[in-house]
C-alpha cells in the first residue's frame, strides 16, 4: 500500500497536504515544525489511534472545533480515499466518502513505526516487550484483540474476586467455587493467547534477517512464565496445573500470579541478551531488525508492504545504520521518514521525495530542485 | 450562559438521569416535551405511571409481567422439561423472537461481576435451584451473555446443576464474542439455540 496523498487541517499544527511517492519520502524540518505529526497522523489514519496520546481530542488545534484528516491510499490498482473527523469525544470515518465502523476501516493503511520511545521494547519493561508481540499478532489477525480483552476482563475480575478475602484470610462464601470459574476463562484464553503470541514470534525468527547490521546473530524468544515447570506444548494442561498449585499462594497475594500476563520476550544477540549485554548500537541494531521482520511477515500474510514510520532518524541511528536500513527498505516499502539534519536529506537528492516542514506545512522538492 | 426556567430545569435534570441520555439530548427532548400539547403529556405521564403500577417481576421466573405468575410459566402449551436460563428480561425477548423455542425461563437479573460487587447471592440463583426441586425439567439452557461475566456465571450454575443429574446445555454456536444477546440478529439466535452443547 502507498499513500499518495494527505490532508490535514485543523489538526495539531499542521495544514494543507503532503504528498507521497512510493518508496523512500523524506520529511526535513527544525523542531517544533510538525515532522512528527505527519507521521502521527499518517499513523492515526491507518489504526484510529495515536502513538503520542490516548486521547484523540488532543490533536484537535488548540482553541480549535474539529480535526479532519484525508488520505489518498493506492493499493494495487485501487485507489481509496480514508477520512477522520475528530470533534469532541467524537470519531467519524468514512471511506470514499461512506461512512464506516472502526473494523471496517482498519486495515487500508498500515503502518510500523520506529521512534526513540521504541527502544523501551529493548530496555524496558517485560510489558513493552508483550504489547509488541500483541501488535504484531493482531497486525496479521485483528481477531486476536476480542482474546486480548476477554483474557485482560478475566484477570481484572478474579484479581477484583481475589481482593474479597480478608486480611485475616476469611473467604466470602461461595468464594472457591468463583474463583474455579474464573480460573476456567484463565486456562482458556491464557491458552489462546500463548499460542497465538509463540507462533508469532517462531514466524519473526523464520524471516528475520539476522546479521543486516553487522555480526551478531539476532534471534528472538518467547519466555513463558511457566517454564521450567511442566510441558509448554501442552500449555492448557500446564497453566491448569499451576493454578491448582499456586491456588493458596494467589490468595494470599490477592492478585493472579501465573497466566501469559507476566510472560517475556528475549532479544538475543548472538545468544545474548541485548538488553544486558549489548551496547546501545546494538540493542537499536537488533530492534530494527525485529520491526523489519514485522514489516515482511506482514508482507508475507497480505501479499503488500506496510508503510514504515522513521521519526526522528538521525537522532537514533548512526549513518552507517540509516543506509544499510534505507537501501534494504528502498524498492519494497514505503518510507516516510523525519530528520532534522538537512544533509542527510541531501544525501537522499534524486532517490527520495523531500518535504521541507515549516510551521506544519509541507513545502515539496525543495531540495531537489538544488 | 442565562439559567432555564426552574421547570424546565428540572425536566432536563431528570431526563439527563436516563441511561444514554446527555446534557443536549436532555435540552431537546424538554423543549420538544414543552411545544406538545397538554394530552400528548398527559398520555407519556399516565404511561409512566402505568408501567412502574402496572409491570412488576414474576416471582418464580423473575420476568416482566403484568401477571404473577407470568404467561410463560402459566402457559400450559409451553414444554415443562426445558427451562432457559438468562441474565435479563430482555434476553428473554430476544429467545422468544427466533420461534422455536416452546420451554420455560428464569431471569438471573444480573451475572457475575467481583469487579462490580456482583456475587450469586445478587443474583436469582437460589430461587433457581429452589423451583428445580418441583419442576420436572430434563434439560436446563444457559443463554447467559457470551461476554466473560455471561461464560463465568454460565459455568457457575452449569456446576451447582451438575450434582442433580439434568442435562446442561450452554448456548455458543455463532454468537459475535463480547456482545449482548439482545443485538444478535434472529437467524445467529436460532444457530445459537439449535446447536447448543452440553456442559
Ligand atoms: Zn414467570
């Protein structure tokens, strides 16, 4: 998929368009000017949320009524017109002019993003690491997320139904038979969710290309919480087991301690763990190469690219990285990229689009015409 | 922004109390109340009134009625051996609507929810197991919600009924996950019905 066009207007900082070509599109600009917002909104087109806030409204211009944004997406021989129009709490979406819910219009434009904050799935948390596999599980099966909130409502419910014992131990009545029946829909939906992120990341090894930026190996692991403590293959039966032996252990921490809620994914170079043993060039070298593995199972699934987001560029990436990254990207994906650094731009002159941003306006081929 | 008339403030306070109801829709709908004519309001108020007099719950099946007991459990033509089990009235409805379904039915009024407080004792559960011990019921339907609250409370019951020997069957076939019974079209109901399983 290619987006062609985008129009903007009353949104954040920004207006008139920005236009796209396939393959490698360059936004150049100061801080402050809007880069990011592009690709903000390119982002929102494609999955209805932002990657900068929850709360769409925010985007709406300061003092401003309403945002609308449009898009003009090639895909194959069709041409698709994707529109948001945010006012208030308020979302309306309309593709070709046709107003549409939120299922129908995922999907037309996908994108991946690479941004500084991106980097927490290398060093940060192990709940980073699970929502990128959730991502890109549901990049390729948007049915996965009616799992996700089943299994999210699940452990809400039995931690609220664990929180009635009380401090001395007293259970309210009934109390065991409850907790069984929650326990079910932990083994179920666990169940689901286990598999469906372990087969996502056995695909992510299948296609990653491991050594694309210098000589360590990247590999990638899924690390169930349950390991070490029974058979994995056979998980519905391990995760009931667990929970029968941990039973008066979650009481008495009044919350759920076993299920695919505190699993993990290693990062491994050459066997290690980036996060512990890397250099910071080499956790960036290792995620880029998992966000280039999502790009080509994505493409693998639906027979087309998704669009790939660059914020920020050069303030993450080394030169060397950025060209081996673009020259292995060009031809395949589209790429819109920002950069603050107007000779990395020029260096682009010819094989890229260049879009100067000033004050959140898109100025076209400025330096090209050089 | 100048005050309503008191009135008419009033109205609006009372309508914004209506689930679904906003600040806007409260203003619209008592200006649209103030130009009908005095009959018009008269007949909404009688009908109000009607309704809260008139409409109470069956005491065996916990249903809407205007009779206790209601028409379903005195209904003679209806099946005694089958009894479906659901989570509000108008779950009820939305069963009765596919046409197939001749058998009698309890009212849960709720499900399970620690989240929301919600425990069995909330719910018409006892009185359940209590109208089981006279009835001749050879087969007992959940058509609670397909959400987790709805399984959890289908699988609740499904295991106080087990110990007393009557078949268990839990709706499932083709109902969108995490929706509400009342939305699911006339031809899902009746799949749903039709190849329930047992539990
Ligand atoms: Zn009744």
């Amino acid at each position: 998929m290619n987006l062609a066009l985008l129009e903007a207007s009353g949104f954040r900082n920004l207006s008139g368009s920005l236009s796209g070509q396939p393959g490698l599109n360059f936004l150049w600009g100061q801080n402050g000017q809007g880069k990011t917002s592009w690709l903000e909104a390119i982002a929102i087109l494609g999955s209805t949320k932002s990657f900068r806030t929850h709360h769409l409204s925010e985007t709406v211009t300061f003092g401003g009524q309403a945002a609308h944004l449009t898009a003009e997406v090639h895909r194959r021989s069709r041409v698709e017109k994707l529109e948001i129009h945010l006012e208030g709490s308020q979302k309306h979406l309309f593709i070709n002019s046709k107003r549409v819910s939120v299922g129908d219009f995922l999907g037309h434009l996908d994108s991946f993003l690479y941004s500084r904050e991106e980097m927490a799935i290398v060093r940060g948390e192990p709940g980073e690491r699970r929502r990128f596999m959730d991502r890109g599980v549901l990049s390729l099966k948007p049915g996965y997320v009616q799992i996700l909130a089943d299994y999210n409502r699940t452990l809400k419910q039995k931690n609220a139904l664990l929180k009635t014992v009380g401090e001395d131990g007293t259970r309210p009545p009934q109390f065991n038979d409850l907790l069984d029946v929650w326990n079910v829909q932990m083994v179920e939906h666990g169940t689901a969710i286990h598999r469906a992120r372990t087969e996502y990341v056995n695909q992510l090894n299948q296609v990653l290309d491991a050594r694309l930026f210098g000589n360590e190996t990247v590999t990638v692991r899924y690390q169930s919480s349950l390991e070490g403590r029974g058979d994995l293959a056979n998980y519905a039966k391990l995760i009931t087991e667990r929970l029968q032996v941990r039973r008066e252990a979650e009481i008495a921490a009044g919350h759920a301690l076993i299920g695919p809620h505190r699993d993990d994914l290693e990062i491994l170079a050459d066997g290690k763990d980036v996060a512990k043993f890397g250099s910071s060039g080499q956790q960036r070298s290792a995620l880029l190469v998992l966000e280039l593995a999502q790009l080509n199972l994505y493409h693998r699934h639906f027979d087309e690219y998704p669009l790939f987001l660059l914020d920020d560029i050069d303030a993450e990436l080394d030169r060397d990285r950025i060209r081996t990254l673009l020259d292995h990207l060009e031809g395949q994906v589209q790429v819109f990229v920002t950069t603050s650094k107007k000779t990395l731009a020029e260096e682009y002159t010819g094989r890229a689009a260049l879009s100067q941003i000033v004050s959140g306006q898109a100025l076209t081929a400025v330096l090209i015409e050089n | 922004m100048s005050e309503f008339a008191e009135p008419i403030a009033k109205l609006i306070d009372e309508f914004k109390r209506l689930p679904g109801i906003g600040h806007k829709s409260a203003q619209r709908l008592a200006f649209h109340i103030l130009r009908t004519t005095s009959e018009d309001v008269e007949r909404l108020a009688a009908a109000l009134r009607d309704v809260k007099e008139r409409i109470t719950f069956c005491s065996t099946c916990h249903n809407m009625t205007d009779v206790d007991p209601c028409r379903y459990c005195t209904n003679p033509n209806r099946d005694q051996k089958l009894l479906c089990v659901v989570e509000e009235a108008h779950n009820l409805l939305a069963v009765e609507r596919t046409g197939e379904y001749r058998g009698l039915y309890h009212v849960l009024h709720g499900a399970l929810s620690p989240m929301r407080g919600i425990g069995p004792d909330d719910l018409k559960i006892r009185s359940l197991l209590e109208r089981l011990r006279t009835l001749e019921v050879e087969e007992i339907i959940l058509a609670t919600n397909p959400t987790t609250e709805g399984e959890a409370t289908a699988n609740y019951v499904g295991r106080l009924l087990k110990p007393l020997g009557i078949k268990v069957t839990r709706i499932a076939m083709g109902l969108p996950v995490g929706s509400d019974l009342e939305y699911a079209d006339e031809v899902t109901m009746h799949k749903a019905m039709t190849y329930r399983h047992e539990i």
